[in-house]
C-alpha cells in the first residue's frame, strides 16, 4: 500500500480521495504513468483498484468545457454499471459527468446519456458504435481510450468493434488496455492497434487470504457434498459457479428445497432481475448467489466468504476471476472445487498453470 499524496494528482482530487485511506499497488504503478501520458498495457488481479488508478491518471488533464474526453469500452452491462459507479465516486465531488451506454434495453433508454454533457463515457461496444454513427454521441474529443477487462472483450467477439472505435477518437488519444490475461486475441490486438506502450504485470495473481480446497468426486454426489460443507462451517454469502444457466437453477432450486436462500443468476434474465439478484445479494437478503461465470469477474461484491467452483472453469483464467471474488480487503475467504473424473486433466492443467499448491 502506498501514500495517494506522492501519485502527483492535483489538490482538488486529493480532497475527493480522503476515504481511500491508501493507494494500492496497481494506483501507485499505473497512476504516474498515465499522468506522463504514456500508453499502457497491465495485468492485475481482481480487486486491485484498476478503474480508481486508470481514472486518476485521467482526472489531472480533463476540460470541463469540452464534450467526451474519457471512452471506456466493457464487455458487459453489468461491468459497465459497476465501472461507472467506481468512476464516480471521485467524479462526482468534482462536477465530472459520468455516463453509461449499453445494450440490452431499447435505444430510447440511452436518451438521458445522450443529451447530457459528459466528460468521461463507459459503454459497452456495440451500443457505443451505434450512437457513434447515428452522431448522437461525438467522440471526436476523446484523449483517453481505455480497454477494461479485454480478455473477456475480444472473446466475446468485440475486437474489430474495439478496433473500429479507436478511429474514431483522437489519433493522439492515450491508450490504456487492461486484462486479466494476455491472451493471444488480446496480444494480436495490442500488436495490432496499440504502439510505444508500457506493459505491466502487476500484484500476486491469487490472495494468500484465499483458502484453496478441493474435492474430487463423482458428478451424482456434487449437490449432497455442498450440503455436508454448509453444515460443518458458516457462511454468510456464497457465490457457486456452474458451467451452464440451466445447472445454476436447478442447484438454486435444491439449496431452497433445503431451506438455504439461493437464487440462480444467468443470462437468461432480464436485465432489471439480474441487477435487483445482484443488489439482494450485496445487501445481503439473498445469501447463496448460483451464477455462471456472468459474475466472475469485475463486479465488486462484498463481503463474499466462500465460493463453490461446482463445475471446474471451461477456460484456466476463469479459475482466478472466480475465487477473486472472495478473500478481498485482507479478509479471509474459501474457495472450494469439486472436480468429476472428466474434469480431473482440465484441473491438473489449472493447477499448473497458476503454480496453485491445494
């Protein structure tokens, strides 16, 4: 942890921050780099304080009096809601519009965005290239392009959209691409799009304060194995990963069939049912959340003491995005995986990959 008055940020922000008592490792890294306008390319583990640095870094050369200055390109609604809501909890104080554009609900919602004066836009590609050429939005201001959590961007297939929309901005914009991994979509874009750039690998990938368990075992016996584990410890929130949505209902479904309050959230809700599950879950009024891997990454929810892989990851880097959800703040938290004989070489190469020792 470090001191937020070395980061070289301007008085009026430094008020802003009085409540982030210390700079992370990922601020202290990155802010200064980006306040010398250079262009950035970092790895960082979930919860690191990403969004704050790469917005510090911004905050010190923004014009009020001008339109967009800030784009910020996710690959989810959710993502967005949450990077604005982080953005703004400094921008706020300092009369910095913030705005959100995604997909998922009717054109006609973005009316409000549109029409306001923003300073700083986060949005989600495809929403964004449509207001772009529709011209209700003008992004031709923007200095400051920022790639969040491009991994699980590109692999959602929004590279060329991203690539489409850096022509767009400023050819002089600064550019900050932030990933979990660098995968090779994500490599061939930097190569690609990206010149002069500084490229960082920042922090442990997984929190000594994780508690890593796993447990091999036949598929049959997965639901009854979560039953004994919820009866010999105490937790207060659980998230459990399935694979697919229809796992995740029937899993809610026995847990409620057993008195445990669990919901199942997948991407066959709606937009307002997933938001309203994930705000029930923070306030703590759903206490066991069954999702896919829609909420293994970016979403800040605290207070999760233990998460259930109940499927092993499809992919090695979603094993890291998962249990970040839990052991953050320095607080403890668990992180169990049950593992069915088809998935025993899957884990091993999990296992190899990250150089976990469970």
């Amino acid at each position: 942890m470090g001191d937020l008055n070395k980061l070289g940020l301007k008085k009026e922000i430094l008020k802003t921050l009085s409540k982030f008592k210390e700079s992370s490792e990922v601020q202290d890294i990155i802010v200064p780099l980006a306040l010398q306008g250079k262009n950035i390319v970092f790895t960082a583990m979930t919860g690191s304080g990403k969004t704050l640095a790469y917005t510090l870094g911004f905050l010190a050369k923004i014009n009020k009096k001008l339109g967009i200055q800030m784009l910020v390109m996710v690959p989810t609604r959710e993502l967005c809601v949450q990077v604005s809501k982080e953005i703004n909890q400094v921008c706020e104080q300092l009369g910095i519009n913030v705005g959100m554009l995604y997909g998922g609900r009717p054109i006609q919602g973005d009316y409000k965005t549109t029409k306001k004066k923003n300073h700083i836009l986060i949005g989600t590609p495809g929403r964004l290239i449509h207001h772009v050429n529709s011209k209700s939005i003008k992004v031709g201001e923007v200095k400051y392009l920022v790639y969040d959590e491009s991994d699980q961007m590109f692999d959602d297939g929004f590279t060329k959209d991203c690539a489409y929309l850096k022509t767009r901005v400023s050819k002089n914009a600064q550019i900050i691409l932030s990933s979990a991994t660098i995968t090779e979509k994500v490599q061939n874009f930097i190569d690609q799009e990206i010149v002069d750039y500084e490229l960082l690998e920042i922090g442990i990938r997984i929190p000594e304060t994780i508690i890593q368990e796993k447990i091999y075992c036949e598929i049959i016996d997965k639901n009854e194995i979560v039953l004994e584990f919820f009866s010999k410890r105490k937790f207060k929130r659980v998230l459990i990963f399935c694979n697919t949505k229809i796992r995740t209902e029937d899993i809610a479904d026995f847990l409620r069939e057993h008195k445990f309050n669990a919901r199942p959230l997948n991407g066959s809700l709606e937009q307002r049912e997933r938001q309203d599950r994930l705000n029930l879950f923070k306030e703590g009024k759903i206490r066991i959340l069954v999702t896919t891997d829609l909420a293994a990454r970016g979403l800040h929810i605290p207070g999760i003491d233990l998460v259930i892989n109940y499927d092993v990851p499809t992919r090695d880097e979603f094993y890291i995005h998962r249990i970040g959800r839990t052991g953050r703040e320095n607080k403890r938290g668990y992180a169990l995986t049950l593992i069915c004989p088809q998935d025993e070489e899957r884990f091993l190469r999990i296992e190899k990959d990250n150089q976990l020792d469970i």
